[in-house]
C-alpha cells in the first residue's frame, strides 16, 4: 500500500475579493506535512504542499494524487482556507486571485469547484480516500478570530464516495475560527496534536482511526469554541480508515490520556484553576508509578488543560462586560444593548448555553443590590434589625402584594407565587434570616415544610 497526500493552504487574499487573510493557513499545511513524515509513514517525495497556489497548479494537483493509483493507496487532501457557495449553493475552494462581482456572487472561474474535486476522487481506483476541510463560508474578523465562511453546503452529497472519511471544521451554518492564542486554525490545530501525541488513539489498540479522530477533534473544538461543531462522513468503511499509529506503551501518552480522563469526569475545577483534591491526588500517584518527571508531567497537564483555561476566560471576560454593563446603563437592556451582548458573544465563540448561569447570577447580584437600597427594603431592614418581628410581618405582607401588583386583591394565587420576582424574593428571605439569626424567612419554613414529609410540588408551586 502506497500513500499519498495533497496539503494545500491559502492564506492570501486579494484585497477588492471580500476575503479576509488567514496567515495560519500557511503555518496549517506545514504542520500536517509534518505530523504525516514523522507519524503517518507517508515520505517525503509522496506529499504535495501548495502554499497560494494558482488554480491551474490546483486542478493538476488533484488529477496527480488520484490518477493511476491501486485499490489499497491511501490518498490524502488537506485545504485550509475559505471556502465560498455559489448561486447554486455548490462548494469552490477559494484561492488568492478568487473574485466576487458587484452582487457579490462568486466568479466561478476564479475558484476551484469542488466537484473538481469529486470527479477525481470517484475515477480514482483507490477505495481508501481520506479529505479533510477546514473551511467553512463567509469571512469577518474581530478580537483576534478570523472567522472563515459561512453558508449552507451539502459536503456529504458533493464529496461523498466509496471507502471515504470526510472530515470537516464546522457545518455548513457555522463559522470555522483561527485564534490569536494558537499558531495554527483551531480545527487543524487539535488534528495535529491528536496524531502528534497519540491522544486520539481512544481505544488504546496503537491504531488512530478516522471515528476515534474525529470523536478527539470534536470534544477538544467543544472545549475552546463550543459554537463549532466538526463533521465527519464515513462512507462505507471510511470510519475505520487508519491515519497513524501512536506509542500505546508511552509513559507519557498514558500520563495525558490519565489527565484527560479526569478532565472528562469534571474532576478540574476551571473557575479554580486546579483539579479536585482526589484527582489531583491520584494524578500524582500515576506520574510517581509511570517515573516521569514533575516538569514533564506539568507540561502535558498545561497543554491538556488550556483549552478549559481559554474558555473559561472567554466566559470570564463576557461575564465582566455583562457587570460593566449593568452598571452603566442598570437594567432592564435596551434591544441595542441586547443585540450588541449578542454579537459580542458569538465573537468569542460563546453559545447562550455556555453563559446562561453566569448571566442569571449576574442579574440576580444587580437586581439583589439595588432592591435592598429601595426605600421599602430599608425600612423592612429596620423593622427587622429593631427585632420588631410582627411589624416586619405585616411590612413584608404590605410588600409581598405590592411587588405581585395583588394590592387590590391583598393576597396571591398560585400563578403569582410560581412568578413572584427571584430577586425581591431572595431579599426578602436573606433580610429575615440574617436579622432573626436563622429562624425566621421563606428557606427556614421551606426545610420545616419539608421536615414534615410535605412537598411542594404536591401543590403544584415551584417555591425557591
């Protein structure tokens, strides 16, 4: 068996073509030639790199990896770059003399067609075809992310074939990111390191096959940019295609797998910056057991764990963005306001999931503070600090109803319990139980409630 690779990068745009540079597309190709001598047994004389090629140089390119091939070569294509729909919705590779009209719509003849591509790959004897794309449709940048493109592709149907493992950075409705924190685009960069250190030999057998690579891609994209999410199309046996193989026996490779082992099990605290104290326990013992230096051992957790540290910063620095806000505008948001958070948001490759909790908290601490400098609060405050507990009752009553818009009616329904304000009720509650030492507000009747074998569910309230 023979293998064989075609690893092209285009970095370079023409300013007036709408396409924003990606200078690590370079550094991408680069570093896949290179885990592919040093991992992949292919040599040398059986890889092409085309750096911002010209698209004659493409086309004969793509001809010479498939043509006179054997059934069992494996063929490899690579592309990093943007990738661009036409009218028609078809998938072109976009090179550095790639045009667009006045309309916007591509000049065809300026791209590579994927279908190109496709004709190649299906005239080829070979049943074992292995592409990998990173690119998605549409370019913008902003906060050291160029974001490639974007659109609505179907990869399977264009590209599809016997005995193929397609691999691509996001779907066909997202953005592929490059980060300023890594040299090379995030996609690439995990595809390299699964075959560099052996890590996406999930199974332990010495053998990295295409599902385990793309089940590694994928958990590690989630862990730095949760909002893209890597394809992959086997046809027929492309799933089981093998890409590498990887030192099962490393003491080091079972030193990393151990890391990110725990790190899979929610033993790393990110907000804390550490493990839990078992896992950090165990993680010791292990590295003492396989001999390997603390320095080393240190490197590999940094380098599994920087993922984790970067999105945690992501969320962080939303986070204080959403502080900042609030305390210069207050809230309710404006809708600019809201759309802006939004966008901001999608920068940092954050989905509404990812930050949903910490925006919840950060309203509830806003809303929280700012009730209890509210004249009603302050008075309820001195009723309570006074130790003056029915006045305070019926002042909690007088706001209760008040804050439920029940005045006229002097009391509250299910409905209105099930959506009285979290905020005013968690003053409420925190005021009582700080000044009565514990023995008095809703959370103390709440757990006496329960003590008593009550639920309130039963009554179809959904209290605290």
């Amino acid at each position: 068996m023979n293998k064989a690779a075609l690893l092209i990068g285009v970095s370079e745009y023409d300013s007036e073509s709408g396409l924003k540079p990606l200078p690590n597309s370079a550094k991408d190709v680069q570093a896949v030639q290179r885990v592919l001598l040093q991992l992949s047994e292919f040599t040398a004389e059986n890889i092409i790199v085309l750096t911002n090629p010209r698209k004659h140089d493409v086309e004969e390119a793509i001809y010479q990896l498939f043509a006179d091939r054997q059934k069992d070569d494996l063929l490899l294509f690579y592309f990093s770059g943007h990738g661009i729909k036409d009218e028609a919705g078809k998938l072109y590779f976009s090179l550095s003399t790639t045009r667009k009209n006045q309309n916007g719509s591509l000049i065809k003849y300026t791209a590579v067609p994927a279908t190109a591509l496709h004709e190649n790959m299906n005239d080829s004897l070979s049943t074992c075809q292995v592409l990998v794309l990173d690119c998605c449709f549409s370019g913008a940048f902003a906060r050291g992310l160029t974001i490639k493109d974007d659109g609505s592709i179907d990869v399977y149907t264009q590209l599809g074939g016997k005995g193929r493992a397609i691999f691509t950075s996001s779907n066909s409705t997202e953005y592929s990111f490059y980060k300023d924190t890594l040299e090379l685009s995030v996609y690439t960069h995990f595809f390299v390191e699964g075959l560099d250190n052996g890590a996406a030999d999930l199974d332990n057998d010495g053998l990295i096959s295409a599902d385990e690579m793309h089940d590694y891609i994928s958990e590690k994209v989630r862990q730095v940019a949760p909002r893209m999410t890597p394809q992959f199309y086997p046809v027929e046996q492309g799933h089981k295609i093998y890409l590498a193989r990887s030192a099962k026996n490393d003491p080091q490779l079972k030193y990393r797998k151990a890391v990110e082992q725990k790190v899979k099990q929610g033993s790393f605290q990110a907000n804390q910056s550490r493990f839990s104290i078992p896992a950090r326990k165990a993680l010791d013992l292990l590295s003492c057991q396989l001999k390997i230096a603390k320095n080393i051992s240190e490197t590999i957790e940094l380098e599994v764990l920087k993922p984790l540290k970067e999105y945690q910063n992501k969320i962080t620095e939303y986070g204080q963005t959403v502080r900042d806000t609030l305390k210069d505008e207050g809230y309710p948001f404006s809708e600019a306001t809201r759309l802006v958070l939004s966008d901001y948001k999608a920068l940092l490759g954050l989905r509404d999931e990812d930050v949903k909790e910490m925006e919840f908290a950060l309203l509830r601490e806003y809303s929280s503070t700012n009730l209890e400098n509210d004249l009603n609060y302050k008075q309820l405050r001195d009723l309570l600090q006074a130790k003056k507990w029915q006045e305070a009752d019926e002042k909690t009553y007088r706001l209760i109803v008040k804050v439920a818009k029940r005045e006229k009616q002097g009391y509250l329904d299910f409905d209105n319990i099930n959506n009285f304000p979290c905020a005013d009720f968690q003053v409420i509650n925190r005021l009582w139980t700080q000044f009565s030492n514990g023995c008095f507000g809703f959370s103390v009747q709440k757990q006496v409630w329960e003590e008593c074998g009550n639920k309130f569910e039963d009554h179809n309230i959904n209290l605290m």
